[in-house]
C-alpha cells in the first residue's frame, strides 16, 4: 500500500482544514471545493484527510461514467427472478470516507449534479426502467480545481457547501520547512509517519467525538436565529 502523507504534518492551508475537519463532523454539509494552483497541497490534504474517517479514499477518474459512478442494476434478475441486484459504484465505496475529484472543473455537469446530490443527502438511487435500489452514500466530497484550467459554472459552484480557495506559502521558510517534510517522508515514510502518529490518532479521536456530538444537537433556539440574521 503506498504511504500517505499525514494530515497533521501539512503546514499552513488552516483554512482549508477547518472546511474539511467541519465535513469530516457533519458530511451532510455537502462537500468542499478547493480552487487554487499546483503545488498548494489541495490532494496532499485530501488523501491524508481520508485517515481521520472510518472510510476509505475514493478517486474519481474523469472518464469515469455515470453507470461507474452511481452502481448498475442486474435488470435480467430483477424481471425473471424478481430480485434486485446491485454493483456498487464509487458512490457505495466512498460511503464513510471520502470522495476525491481532482480537476473537478472538467467533469461533465450532470455527473457533477449526481456528486453534489448524493454528497448532501447522504444517500444514491439507482433507477433503471421502474427497478429502483438506493443505498447509503454518506462521504465528504472534496473536488479540486486550477481556475486557470477553466472555472466551473456558478450554479455548480453554490451547491457546494464550502469553497475555498487554496494559496502558496507566504514566507519563505515555510516553503523551505514543506521541502524538507517532503524530502523525510520520501526516505523514510514509514519513520516519518510514526513522528506523527500520535497527533493523526488524537485528531481522529476528536473528529470521532465531535460527530457523536454533533448528532445531538438540535437546531433551535440562538442557532436559528443567528443563521436567520441578515
């Protein structure tokens, strides 16, 4: 298995990990898209995002289909057999986890729709000619993007429930400190990720804690009337 990078040793990007760390609470929140250029850590932080959930990293390809991405239905089994069976697509894989889609942007719109659809209610349905299966599909959807490559349509955008956008290091010793974090991993992943993996159980301990919590709450009383607040 290759190693991922830890989350925990990512410098700068608070901003982003606070967008994610807040879906990785509540995924209902309906996904963050990170616009920003190479070399930002936009798919460093999303794979190692990945290890503070119960799930597995899902990657979308960009030619993927919709049949690839929703699940199929075995229509011959339903109509002679009258039982439904279902391949899972990479909505059912990513269920727990996360969903990546680098180069968000390039994706054709519908596949974009049924990626936001399924992100914010938490579940997929697969119809096929009056067959129907629907399955869990709670995940965080991260889908990343250069703007210089082309800019996903407004409409898009807003179904999004977080944007940010990802930007280089400022000073020029916290590129140098990114260097040579990358530079320790790369000889010795293993030793490397060791050096961190107190502080990656601690963060998963508390995102755990917190969707517990989360889950409790009631949205009612000062929250609604702050929301509300022009």
């Amino acid at each position: 298995m290759r190693p991922i990078f830890p989350w925990t040793a990512v410098l700068g990007q608070q901003r982003l990990k606070l967008a994610l760390l807040l879906c990785a609470i509540d995924p209902g929140i309906g996904g963050v898209l990170v616009r920003g250029p190479r070399g930002v850590a936009k798919t460093t932080l999303a794979r190692g995002f990945a290890d503070l959930l119960p799930g597995r990293f899902v990657e979308l390809p960009l030619g993927a289909t919709e049949e690839r991405v929703a699940g199929s239905l075995d229509l011959g089994k339903a109509l002679g057999q009258g039982e439904v069976q279902f391949s899972p697509g990479l909505l059912a894989l990513a269920h727990e986890g996360v969903l990546y889609v680098d180069e968000v942007n390039l994706l054709p719109d519908a596949l974009v729709d049924l990626l936001l659809d399924a992100a914010a209610s938490g579940s997929n349905v697969v119809e096929r000619d009056g067959v129907s299966h629907v399955h869990a599909a709670r995940f965080v959807l991260i889908g990343t993007m250069n703007p210089e490559e082309g800019e996903l349509r407004p409409q898009l955008i807003d179904r999004f429930g977080l944007a940010v956008d990802a930007e280089p290091l400022s000073s020029a010793e916290e590129r140098a400190q990114v260097v040579l974090r990358r530079l320790e991993f790369e000889r010795d992943p293993q030793r490397f990720t060791a050096a961190f993996a107190a502080e990656q159980q601690a963060l998963r301990e508390r995102c755990q804690r917190a969707r517990e919590r989360a889950r409790e709450l009631d949205f009612a009383g000062p929250a609604v009337t702050h929301v509300a607040a022009p």
